[in-house]
C-alpha cells in the first residue's frame, strides 16, 4: 500500500495510565490485527521534531508482563516519555519477531532446553529477525511527519530511514534495568544483533 493511499480506518481518544492519547487503526492485511498509531496531544506541528516509538507487538511481554524479555518495559517507558514529551507511538502486529506467536512460544521451549533467542528462531526455520518496518514509514508519511526523535536500542530501525525523506534528528536510549530471567536474551541481542545496550 503507497502511502499516498494510507488512511486510518478509525480513530478514537484514548486515556491511559500514562496520559491521553489518540488512537488510530491501520490495515495490516488482517482485520483482526490493526496496526495502531498513538499520538500524545503535545505533538507539534509537521515541521516540528516528533518523538517516535517504533514498538512491535509482543503479547507475552506488552500484556502478561513476561520478564523474558524486555518488550513489555519498553513499550510502558516509551509510553511514559511520550506523555512528558510529546510524540507518537506506531504499534506494529508482527509478533515474536515477526514469527508470530504459537512459533514463539515454541522458540521459548528451545530456549528452555539450552538454545539462545537466535538459534531457537534458526531451529524453527526462520531468521533472526524477520520483522519489517515498511509500514510504519507508510504511517509517518501519512501523518506528515519528517523529522523525528528514534526512541530505540535497534540499529535495523535506524537504518529504515536511511532512504526514506524521514530525517532521524536524534536516537533516543531505552534503557531497560535487566532483570535474572531476561539478561542472558539481552547479552544475545546486544552481542549478537548489535543492539545498543551499554546498561549490559
């Protein structure tokens, strides 16, 4: 889908614990599962720098409060930075990396048994990584934002926008306190996946 063509199929406000926002749906090939796009009240012009949080779907971490992984942290300090400081947060449905859930949870078992987060995706057949973030360039676009604050530790995130019109003005850390459960997942990902994670 061009962003030319990208239009919200329903917006509505939403007041959260972190603050008002507001919340838009956007197609993502299944009706169930819309992307969703929250933007905070304090978001500036379109020639103002926006704060974004690029954030991708995981149930177990967002919603269970899994301490796996850091995801569900993530997604509460990126909430809470955009209440104090205005922004936008693109909530993307590619779970577990992109692998979906059933397939995570699956990973999760081989991780049990001995396997890193990398070589359990490997294991089931599937990359390292197999998220994309096309749409959420589409969605920027749409909105008319240009320039922005990254809200990440991902560097394939800094790179989405290396030939797109979007300027990255600035990275900005998420830095998570490690917990016993997850820190293992971390070292992988910041050893192995290059994630900028010098609380590690």
């Amino acid at each position: 889908m061009e962003s030319s063509e990208l239009h919200s199929l329903v917006s509505s406000r939403l007041p959260t614990v972190f603050g008002e926002f507001r919340i838009s749906a956007y197609d993502s090939g299944r009706p169930e599962l819309p992307h969703l796009f929250l933007t905070n009240i304090k978001t500036g012009s379109e020639n103002a720098v926006v704060n974004v949080r690029i954030h991708s779907e995981c149930m177990t971490g967002d919603v269970f409060g899994s301490t796996r992984c850091d995801c569900g942290e993530q997604l509460a300090a990126s909430m809470k930075y955009i209440e104090e400081h205005g922004g936008v947060l693109i909530y993307l449905r590619q779970e577990g990396r992109g692998i979906g859930l059933v397939n995570k949870l699956k990973a999760y078992n081989l991780q049990d048994e001995g396997m890193d987060t990398i070589r359990a995706n490997h294991a089931l057949g599937f990359h390292s990584d197999d998220r994309k973030y096309k749409m959420a360039v589409a969605i920027l676009n749409s909105a008319g934002i240009r320039r922005i604050n990254l809200l990440t530790n991902n560097p394939d995130k800094l790179d989405v926008f290396r030939e797109t019109e979007i300027e990255i003005v600035d990275r900005i850390p998420l830095m998570i306190q490690p917990r016993p459960e997850n820190r293992h997942y971390l070292l992988t990902k910041k050893e192995a996946m290059g994630h900028l994670l010098h609380q590690l």
